[in-house]
C-alpha cells in the first residue's frame, strides 16, 4: 500500500483538533460545532482503523505498512508499523474515542471545546504508541500522553482534581525518566533505536538486567502494579467520567504492550531471569487489590482497583512466555477495555443525574432504572468473568498460560476471579436492590437514546468476543508465536 495509512490514522485526530481551535462564533455554536468535528474526525479514524484491518495479512509476524522518514540527521528514525498484536490496540483506541466523545454531552459542563481538543490530542499520542517502531519515537508518544491526561484530570476533575493530577504525572514521569535513560543506553551499545533490528540483536545479559529494571519501572506505574498503583484510585475518582474511560480503556494498555513489545522481544535474559519477580508482585496486585476493592463506599474507587486486580492477570500472561497466556492476557486487554469504559460510563450516568458516587447513596435502583439496571448487570458479570463474556476468555487463557509455568501461581490467581465475583455482586445487590433508601432517586430517569446506543455497542462486543472470540485468535495468533520463537532461540 503506497498510501501512508498509519501516519493518516495518528494525524487525523490532530486535524480535528485543529480544525476545533480555530472554530469561531458564539459559545453555542462553537460548542456545537466541535463536537461534530470532533464525532466526526473519530469516527472518520475508527472506519479508517477497520479498512486497514480488513488489509491486514494474518498470515505473516512480519510488521506491515512500515513507514519510515530519517529524522535528527539520521541518528534517529520515525518509523511506524504494525503486527498482530499493534493492530488490536488500534482499533480499541479509535473505538473507544468517539464513544468517549459522545458520553460528554451531559458530563461536561464548560469548556468543551477545549475538552475536545485534549481527547482528540491524546488520541493522536496513543495512536503512535502502538504504531511505534523507534524506541525514541515510541518513548515521545509514550510520555506525551501524560500532558492533556493531566489537563484533562486538572481542570475538568473532581473536588482533588488539582493533587490527583500531579500524582498521576508525577508517579508516571518518574518511572519513565529511567525509560529514557535506558533508551539512551541501548543507542551507545548497540548504534540503534529501531525496534526491527534490536529484535535481532543480542544485548549482553548483565546490561538486558539493568535495561529490564529501567523499562520495568516506566510499564509497572503505567500498569499500574502494586505497590506503585496508587495513583490510579484518585486519578480515576477526580477525573470526569470521559478521563476515566480512556485512562482504564487505553491508557494502561500502553504498559501490557510495552513489556510484550520490548520486555520479551528486547530482554528475554533479563524477563527469565525476573519472572518470579512480576509473579509475585501480580499476585498481590491479584488478591490485595480484590480485598481492597471489597471495602470501598465509591463506585468508581471500586473500579479502579478491580482494573489493578485484573492488570495483574495480564502481566501473569504475558510473562507465563506461553501462547495462551500471552493471548489469554493481550485479549484480556481488550476486553478490560470495553468492560472498564462501560463500567465507568455506568457510574457517569448516574453521577450526571444524582451527583453522588457513593453507594450508600442508592439502593432498588432496578425498580426506578430498569434499562440502567440491566446494562449495568451485563458489564458486571462481564467484569467478574462470567462464561459467554469476553472477560472469561481472557482470564481463562491466561490461568491456563499460567498453570504451564507454576501450579500453585495458577491457583492463586484463581482466587481473584472469586473475589471479583465478590465485589462485583456485592456492588450491584447494594445499588439495584432492596428498598429504595433515598427518596430523591425517585426522580432519576432511565438511559436516554445516545446512552443506549452507546452501551449496546459496548455490550454486544463484550458478549460477541466472549461467544466468539476467533476473530481475535485469528489477529494475534502467528505474531505471538514469532514472539515466543524469538524469546525462546534468543535464550539459548
């Protein structure tokens, strides 16, 4: 394909961007507009993302559409392309965009123009995260990220909006400092920072160490993983229910992909050598986070750390170095991403109306909010791994991957499923059954026309990849056996 398809799907977001800055006229009309521009220059993107999946070649690990222009006088290369794993990612980035576009019409109240141009921005630097193929190139986009998060958390957050937001960019920016560090380091050894041939070049072992523990400590916040997650429960409590979807959907997929582009395929030494490590930590994020989530009073904190606790069965994937686990973990990622953005959006809708999201607030909801009550139940059970969803699809392949390394890690693992069962039942018996305990809730009505709309793509995707996930299998399949393959030869 001569057409630059990759460079048009990172810039098409920026054009609406731009187009939104220079819109003019008075508020109304500016708020108005910029919202068509920016529905349709993410849709527009999200069709494009399924014409270049339909023109993928499944059948090959080689990475496809590469696109390369010599940069800094040729010491660094902006070099894009994809592969199985990538392209997945993508079209959960354009997807989750324009729904995160049309959630804002009741949630954002001032500044939407603005808040357009941040969502839009954010999808560009995601978007180039994923098509990365130059570590310095991988690692702009990487770090971009935090700025219009932070904004978007600052301005538009909560009462903490302003401490929330600088603990978000302080924890991630620490951590990714040592990223770059080592991205600087790779260049003097080797001579290079494209991804291509780094995968086919052998780092000595006592540097793959270093290297590891620097890129480690850059995806563990990012993930986040305990004990370094602590960032995510007040980001996700402050930011508006639009900061949270792209935070939970995309944001801490960069991170899963990171340690299955670069860990393995960069440092399989290194990753062998500290498996027990991310075992250990996995599982405490696992069963800590599942306990912890079964004490909160808010909905959303309740989320968050069930998004800790299921990030902690994907980094058990990945590092399980098995073909089911790490597709267990890659279409855990995927699912997590709808599930997590359904789940927040769920709480956005009755936080817009009542203005609260403790859960001592509500109670018999499924009597006021019937319609509301049973989209909330579908993502619930979706969360907690119920069979015919795509959650269960995920965890149980990953469980499996698992058990092929360690028994007793496998078994451990498996508690969480019960536990998030726990919360996730617990949560939803509170809010939707028993009497009506707050005589003003009485006046909430049930999901409108767009919200519908919006959760019923959520929920058929989450049942379709959970009934048949092939399409997915078929996607990642021969990418993450080039990632074994190659783990695996540059071992021995």
């Amino acid at each position: 394909m001569n057409f630059p398809i990759l460079s048009a799907i990172i810039l098409i977001p920026l054009v609406g961007a731009f187009f939104i800055l220079i819109t003019k006229g008075d508020y109304k009309n500016i708020e108005k507009n910029s919202k068509y521009v920016a529905i349709f220059s993410s849709a527009a993107n999200f069709f494009l993302s399924l014409f270049l999946w339909s023109s993928f070649d499944f059948t090959t690990s080689d990475f496809q559409f590469v696109e390369t222009k010599i940069w800094i006088d040729g010491f660094f290369k902006f070099q894009l392309g994809i592969d199985g794993i990538s392209i997945l990612f993508i079209l959960l980035t354009t997807f989750i965009t324009p729904v995160c576009i049309f959630s804002i019409i009741n949630s954002v109240k001032f500044k939407v123009k603005e808040f357009l141009i941040a969502i839009l921005v954010m999808e560009t630097l995601m978007l180039g995260v994923f098509c990365s193929l130059d570590l310095v190139i991988f690692y702009l986009f990487f770090e971009g990220g935090l700025i219009p998060m932070f904004l978007i958390i600052g301005i538009w957050g909560g009462p903490k909006r302003v401490y929330s937001a600088f603990k978000f960019f302080l924890f991630t920016l620490l951590g990714s400092v040592l990223m770059l560090i080592a991205i600087i380091s790779i260049y003097w050894l080797t001579g290079t920072t494209d991804v291509i041939e780094l995968l086919n070049i052998e780092i000595p072992d006592g540097y793959q160490k270093l290297l590891w523990l620097a890129f480690f400590s850059s995806f563990a916040v990012k993930m986040p993983m305990w004990p370094v997650h602590t960032w995510l429960p007040d980001a996700h409590v402050e930011a508006p229910t639009a900061g949270s979807v792209v935070l939970a959907a995309i944001l801490l997929k960069m991170a899963g992909y990171g340690f299955i582009r670069f860990s393995l395929g960069l440092f399989p030494v290194a990753s062998e050598y500290f498996i027990p490590l991310v075992f250990t930590l996995s599982l405490i994020a696992i069963i800590y986070t599942s306990l912890v989530a079964l004490m909160q009073d808010d909905m959303k904190k309740l989320i968050a750390y069930s998004s800790v606790a299921h990030m902690g069965f994907v980094t058990l994937g990945i590092f399980s170095v098995t073909q089911q686990g790490i597709e267990g973990s890659i279409i855990q990622m995927i699912s997590h991403g709808l599930i997590s953005a359904a789940l927040f959006l769920s709480v956005g809708v009755v936080y817009d109306r009542f203005g609260s999201r403790m859960i001592s607030s509500y109670g018999g909801l499924a009597n006021i909010m019937p319609k509301y009550a049973f989209v909330f139940m579908v993502f619930s059970l979706g969360a907690l791994g119920l069979p015919g969803t795509s959650g269960f699809v995920g965890e149980f392949l990953v469980l499996i991957g698992v058990f092929q390394k360690s028994m007793m890690v496998a078994v451990i693992a498996s508690l969480g499923v019960i536990l998030a069962a726990a919360y996730m039942l617990w949560l939803y018996g509170r809010v939707f059954y028993g009497e009506v305990s707050n005589k003003d809730i009485k006046k909430l009505t049930d999901l409108n026309k767009t919200e519908i709309y919006i959760f019923a793509c959520l929920a058929f995707l989450t049942m379709f990849f959970g009934i048949y996930p092939e399409p997915l299998f078929n996607t990642i399949n021969v990418s993450v056996t080039d990632v074994i393959n190659n783990y695996e030869m540059r071992l021995k």
